[in-house]
C-alpha cells in the first residue's frame, strides 16, 4: 500500500486525459497543423502540360476510341517555369502522413510524461513522503524506452530501402560508434566525470558482502565485465538509431539558416539549438567544466566558485534550457525540409532533357509525405536527452536547487539473511526479502548517477559527430 496515494490518482487521470483528450487536444497534432507550416502541392497533368505547350493529355478511354493503344507516360522538359502552390497543413492533410500516429502518440505520451514528472517533483517537496514511490520515474522510463522503439521503427524503414545505401550507412556508424564508446568507457574520471566506475565499485562491494559467504564472489569481475560490453552494445546500437536524425539535422539546419537569411534572433536561435549537443558533451568533460568553473586563480591562490553540488544543479538546469531552445526551432526545420520540394523544382529547371511528369509528383508528394518522419527524428533525440537528464537528477539524487533539500545519504547496502536449510516449504518472504536485497545492492543512487550521466553524455556525443558528418556531406559532397 506504499505505492498507492496521490501519484496513483495522477498517473491514472494522466492517461485517461491522454486517451480521451487525443482526438481533440494533442500537441503533437497542433505543432504540425496549426497553420504556421505549408505544403507544396504537386501539379497535375493540365498544368504541366499547359507549361510545357502541349495539349491535354488524352484518358485511357479516348485512346481506346481513337485506335491508339500506345500508353506512352507523359513528359515535360526539365526546363518549365513550375511554380509549386502551397497550402497550410490542416488535421485532415495529416492523416495520410506516414507514421503520423506514431508520431502523435509518442510526442503526447513525452508530454504527459514531463506533466506528470513535474508534478511528483513538487509533490515530494511538499510533502515529503518516505516511503512513497516517485511514478515519474516510471513515466521517464517509459519515455526513454518509446524513444528507442520509434527510431528503431524508422531505422527499421531505411533497413528496407535496397537503394541509396542506407543499410551500409547504419551499419558503418554502428561499428564506428562501438569503437567510441569502447574508448569513452576507458578514459580516466580525470577527463570524462561519469562517475561509472565508482558507481560499479559501490555496486561490487556491495554485491560481495551476498555473494562471498556463498562462495560466488568470482561471479564479480565477471558481472562488472559483461555489464560493459552490455553498455558498449547498447552505445553501438543508440548510435546506430541517431545516425539518421543527426544527418537530417545538419540538412535541415542549413536550409533553415537560408531561410532565415534577414532575421537574425531566428538564427542565433538556429545556431544555439545545433550547438547544445557540443555543450552538453563539453559539460561532463572535467577539465572543461568542473576545474574551469568552480576555480578561480586569485594571485597565488586559487578560490571555489561553485560547490560540487551546485555545479551539478546548474549542470542539469543547463540541459533542460538547451532542450527547450531546440524545441522552439522545431517549425524552422521542419519548413525548411518542407522546402525540399521547392528547392529540387529549382535544380530540375537548371538540368537538360526530359522528365516524366509522375516522377515529378511523386518527388513532391514524397517529400510532404515523410514530415512525420523528420519531426520524429527532430523530436526524438531532445526527448530523449531530456528524460535522461530528469532520470539522472531523481535517481541520482541530485537536486534542482530550487528549495532546501535534506542531504540523501546512501543507505547500507541491506545484507540478505540466508535461507533456512532443510525447510522443505521455502518461506516466500524471505525469498521477497533476499531479492529486495540484491536489487537494493546493484541499483544504488552513485551507480545510476554514473550510468545516466553516461547515457545523456552518450546521446549528446553521438548528435555531435552525425550532425558534423552531415554538415560536411551536404556542403561538400553533396554539391560537387
């Protein structure tokens, strides 16, 4: 009955509200139709024909009755003046959007999730509770683990594309970023403040006061190795997932800086949202950030800014801000890649020859088709850092700094009592009791310290080097 009070209430009403409320209210619905974002319409058969001189093209039926059985395709040259109409995207032009459902959902249930993490915070502020359990935990990790599940959907897709080498592109940057994370993970706490490793050591000397009255304490070295190349696996296949949203990123934000070419608050705005994943991995490496920030040299000494807590507090609040901002840039590159369209009918007109009038509006019809698409790979990975940095302060414990907060020490690991021999009827509680002890000795608030902190480094860092890569293959390789 620990469990049940006023969290229970709130996660309940939480998702009636986001069930029943779907159809009428959804933030992810208003942020693509809403008005402020517009579609090119592809053009039809007249009016391609009427650009290029021809006469109408005639229908099946009339070619019937003419004696003409040829079905040639209809054709224009590259060189017509075609200007694309646009129309503002409406509920009803969304629904033929692939993965539009996918997308609604999961940004609705990322929303409902902040809400009701938000209100636990509060709640455990005032309140107090101590042996309530916080449910926005559960929500963040439901979040985190939608998020995985969406971009393996769309990584997924690509995997089914047998042209445009996307497969190879996935596979190649999964091998890459399982080189990195290897590396990541050896570098000394001295460069990179995960706090991993002495999250791992509290884990062991916990686990070793269980385990070696059982004789099992060789069991150690070898759960803190396959812990690792657990987390080197999972870093391959995160990074894998992102490949394909940091190379939409870079495209998206160089066709958003056109855009934005005589408004320059839109463009500090566009350069600090591609910036924050480069902050965001500048913020754990030790050097950088805590030595620089929390001393300052004062003649021949040296004086302390900020207390370690203090930086982890601003630390957090930083990530949150920098996720925010790039969620305001989310429309800008969002019309930006809506003008794809626009931008291909301009390098058609520049090219010789002729081209089917179907590969023309397919190209059109493509490209708005799969704005969910690239809304999901905007949206995914700041939802995902974001989750992890709200795991990483409650779990962690750590504090938002907005009110006094009594110190949390980490409780003495619980030592499981052993089992009775020679019970034929094994007592139940005492099993419950034993398992509650090992989980308490593996997941404590230093070990999930490290590992989130690890993981929302880990997100930001691959953001960083797929975004990089796509700003040099779409300036460079791109255009020659």
């Amino acid at each position: 009955m620990a469990v049940m009070g006023v969290q229970v209430v709130v996660t309940l009403l939480a998702a009636s509200l986001m069930q029943k409320m779907a159809p009428h209210c959804s933030f992810a619905r208003w942020l693509l139709c809403n008005g402020s974002l517009y579609r090119y319409k592809h053009p039809s058969d007249e009016e391609l024909c009427a650009l290029a001189g021809k006469q109408r093209p005639k229908s099946k039926r009339d070619r019937k009755m003419n004696g003409m059985m040829e079905d040639k395709p209809l054709s224009v040259p590259r060189d017509i003046n075609l200007q694309l109409d646009t129309s503002p995207i409406t509920a009803v032009d969304a629904l033929v959007l692939r993965y539009f459902l996918e997308y609604q959902w999961f940004v609705d249930f990322a929303v409902y999730a902040g809400a009701v993490y938000v209100f636990s915070e509060g709640y455990f502020c005032l309140v107090s509770p101590t042996r309530e359990t916080n449910l926005g935990v559960l929500w963040c990790l439901l979040t985190i683990v939608f998020s995985v599940k969406v971009f393996f959907m769309v990584m997924r897709h690509y995997f089914r594309s047998e042209e445009g080498g996307e497969r190879s592109v996935c596979l190649t940057f999964a091998f890459f970023f399982l080189l990195l994370a290897m590396v990541a993970l050896v570098v000394r706490e001295d460069y990179l403040e995960f706090g991993l490793e002495a999250g791992l050591a509290g884990v062991t000397h916990n686990l070793e006061t269980i385990l070696k009255p059982r004789g099992w304490e060789w069991t150690l070295p070898l759960a803190k190795l396959g812990f690792k190349l657990g987390l080197v696996a999972l870093c391959s296949f995160l990074g894998a997932l992102l490949t394909f949203p940091g190379l939409r990123l870079a495209q998206t934000h160089l066709d958003a800086l056109r855009m934005a070419a005589d408004k320059p608050l839109t463009q500090v705005l566009l350069h600090v949202g591609f910036v924050a994943p480069v902050l965001v991995v500048v913020m754990w490496v030790r050097p950088l950030s805590r030595d620089f920030l929390l001393q300052a040299p004062l003649g021949k000494r040296t004086v302390q800014i900020l207390s370690d807590s203090s930086f982890d507090t601003a630390r957090l609040w930083a990530i949150v801000v920098l996720s925010l901002l790039r969620l305001l840039g989310t429309r800008h590159h969002l019309q930006a890649y809506l003008g794809l369209a626009e931008r291909w009918v301009q390098r058609m007109r520049k090219e010789a020859g002729r081209i089917p009038a179907l590969e023309i509006q397919q190209k059109i019809t493509r490209i708005y088709c799969y704005v969910s698409v690239v809304s999901l790979q905007y949206l995914g990975p700041i939802i995902l850092t974001l989750h992890c940095v709200l795991l990483l302060k409650t779990l962690g414990h750590h504090s938002w700094g907005l009110y006094p907060e009594s110190p949390t020490a980490s409780p003495a690991a619980p030592v499981a009592p052993p089992r009775p021999e020679g019970d034929a009827g094994e007592d139940v509680h005492a099993v419950v009791q034993e398992i509650s002890g090992v989980l308490g000795c593996i997941f404590t608030p230093p070990f999930f310290r490290g590992l989130f902190s690890f993981l929302t480094w880990w997100v930001a860092a691959c953001q960083v080097v797929t975004s990089l890569f796509g700003l040099y293959f779409h300036q460079y390789l791109a255009a020659s």
